[in-house]
C-alpha cells in the first residue's frame, strides 16, 4: 500500500478539511496516510512515504525538505487553496515568504487545488504540472428533506467566522432591515458563527449562535434544516482565486445558497437552477430573496439539483479517477530510496518560525494595535512550542 505524508504548517480550515473529508478518498485510492507538521518530521516519516502533500506551504526552508524528499524518491506535491502571492493589504506581505512560495511552485513535482482560478495563475509558475480538484463533499445519501411551502415561512441562516463581523454589518443587516415588512411568520434569521450589532426595531425573528467545531457545526446544519444560506463575498483579483466552499457546505445540509454574483460561485450556480446569484448591493439580495418568500417552491427543485451535482462531481469516485489521471504517481510506490539528512533543515526552520512571528507581530501592531496583537502573538508562540500531531 503506498504511502501518503501531509505536511502542514499550523491547524487550519484547510487541515481540517484533509482530516476529515479526505480519509474515505485516500482509502478509496488505496493509500496509507500520515499527517505531520513541517516543523516536526522527520527523516524516517520521509524516507517511508512515497509521496507529500505540502499544504500552503510558503516557508522557504521547506525547499531543503523537497530537495531531500525528491532524492528520497518522493513524489511532492504542494496545494493551495488561496491565492498566497495575492494576499489582500490587510495581511503581512512577507517578502521571503513570497519568494520561498514562488521557488516552491517551480521546485515541486506537480500542484494541486481546488480553485480554477489557482490552476490558471499558478500553471505558469509551477514545473508544468497543475491540476484542479473537487473538493470531497460528505453527504447522507439517503437523507429526505422538508419541502418548502408558503405556509411554512422560509429560515434563513448567515455562517461565518467572528472576523466576518464587518462583512454582515455591511450587508446582511441592510438586507434585514429591508425585508422589515415581512413578520416573523414568513420569515427568520440566524447568524451562526458571527454576531453583528442591529441598531433598529424589527418584526423579523433573529438568532445568534456561536461558532463550533466543524463536525458539530455540519450536525447543527442538518438538524437546523435552513431553507436558504447567504453567502455574500467581496469581487477582486483574490476572492475570484478562491473556492466555492459554501456551495459545497450549504448544499450538504439541504440549505440552498444565494451567493454573490461573482467567481468563484459562478463556477458552479446557474442562477434559479441549482441555487441563487445576487449582484453585491442590498437591493439585489432583497430582491432575490423577496423572490424566494413569494415562491417558496423554487427551494425544493434548486435543493434537488444542487443535491445531483454534488453526487455527481464530488464523490468519492469522480474525484478518485480524475486524481488517479492527473497524478498517477500519487498511488505508486517508489521504485528507490535514499539515506537523507533533515539536521540543517529542522535548525533553520525554527529560526525561519522566530523571525516571522516577529515581522508579523510588528506589522499587526502598526494595524490592529497592541491589544489585539499581543493576544494573537502569544497564542502563536504558544503553538509553536508546543507542536502536537494532528
């Protein structure tokens, strides 16, 4: 059975996504999977896999570790799910980082995503080899779902982190305060994840619930049975690089999405079809939404067909066979293997970690203030310390 390493820098959405949608594919392919933090492996974790993933890798150490891995007989292959060079300026735009993403894009076997927009951008900057992939989406396949009627009234639900505080006062409260005709008996709100402050009366129901970890938040989505999920997002030269996660999530649970009418949503919502587009100003969303209250059917036949493309492009087995034609090394053993030495590499990786928490201290100070800093700096330093396997 050939072996698969992942290698990851810090616990994020998109380890979690590995740890917990991608085991059924990788034992569908046939794979032996261990994950690791780059910080932390070792040459033995190495010299027994047969090929790596690297994930959103930009730390310019990591280049030793590809250069040992490949002498090793390792095939490597670094994914990305955000376009990294093309951060917004409210993040750090760390000049070694930058390069070391660049030099890694070249230096790797082959780059994997899930975005169109990444494979497109990132093709010219890599060794040749860069393939887009769907996303793995876990669904009950014999689930049976409510139907909508107008009787019902339709349940709305806003799902984001705390930082999306700002992007929900902005317009998901304006939308709210529009649709302020309709009572509660038509209509209901609930924020899950994030709390933005309303400062008018309203006849509508809102509730607020706090974020959770991902398999309770999926279970609470399913049990919640939302009619329509809103996902509003911001066009520009990097969201359109991104993923349509929300599709994904939303459909999974029976909700159907009204989503902002842009990349990367327009990859997969025909509007009216299979869900619902709404151009990036308030009145385009209460409109699309006043719509859906005044023909709760639509829901029913948009659920349905979300529900056929997802089984139909996210399965196991499709993502499976198109991987296996993309990367057929992927689920190879390798023919040879070297004696390596990661002594230097794991020396200069702390140093690397060090001297970037403090450029990003110093840039978060300059921005956010030191209150805010400070909590965020020690809990990285914390986490750097105490690195535990996933």
């Amino acid at each position: 059975m050939p072996n698969l390493l992942v290698l990851y820098s810090e616990k994020s959405s998109t380890n979690d996504i590995f740890i917990n949608d991608f085991p059924p594919l990788f034992r569908y392919l046939g794979l032996d999977v261990d994950y690791c933090d780059v910080l932390n492996v070792t040459k033995e974790r190495i010299m027994k896999a047969d090929s790596i993933i690297l994930i959103r890798q930009m730390n310019p150490q990591v280049l030793d570790l590809i250069k040992a891995a490949q002498r090793a007989g390792v095939f490597v292959i670094a994914f990305y799910d955000d376009d990294l060079l093309n951060l917004p300026k409210c993040f750090p735009h760390i000049p070694w980082q930058l390069s070391g993403m660049r030099h890694i894009l070249k230096s790797v076997d082959a780059v994997l995503t899930f975005c169109p927009g990444i494979r497109d951008k990132y093709y010219e900057l890599s060794s040749g080899r860069c393939y887009q992939m769907n996303m793995p989406a876990l669904y009950e396949s014999n689930r049976r779902y409510s139907k909508c009627t107008k009787n019902d009234g339709i349940s709305v639900v806003y799902a984001a982190s705390p930082t999306h505080k700002d992007d929900a006062e902005k317009l998901i409260i304006p939308i709210i305060k529009s649709l302020n005709s309709f009572d509660s008996k038509v209509i209901s709100f609930e924020f899950v994840g994030v709390k933005p402050e309303i400062n008018f009366d309203t006849n509508i129901c809102i509730k607020y619930t706090d974020s959770m970890p991902l398999d309770r938040y999926r279970q609470y989505m399913m049990e919640r049975e939302f009619d329509i999920g809103l996902a509003p997002l911001e066009a520009d030269s990097f969201t359109e690089c991104k993923y349509f996660n929300k599709f994904i999530e939303y459909t999974i649970v029976g909700t159907v999405g009204v989503y902002s009418n842009c990349k990367p949503y327009t990859y997969a919502v025909n509007n009216g079809f299979n869900g619902f587009l709404a151009n990036n100003d308030v009145k385009s969303w209460v409109d699309v939404i006043s719509e859906i209250i005044n023909n709760p059917n639509c829901i029913n036949s948009c659920r349905e067909n979300a529900i056929k493309q997802i089984k139909a492009n996210h399965s196991i087995e499709a993502i499976a066979y198109k991987l296996k034609n993309d990367i057929p090394e992927l689920t190879r053993s390798k023919k040879n293997s070297v004696n390596i030495n990661l002594y230097t590499y794991n020396m200069k990786n702390r140093w690397y970690r060090l001297i970037t928490t403090f450029y990003m201290f110093f840039f978060f100070l300059k921005n956010e203030g030191f209150k805010w800093t400070y909590k965020k700096t020690i809990a990285k330093i914390n986490r750097l310390f105490s690195r535990r396997r996933i």
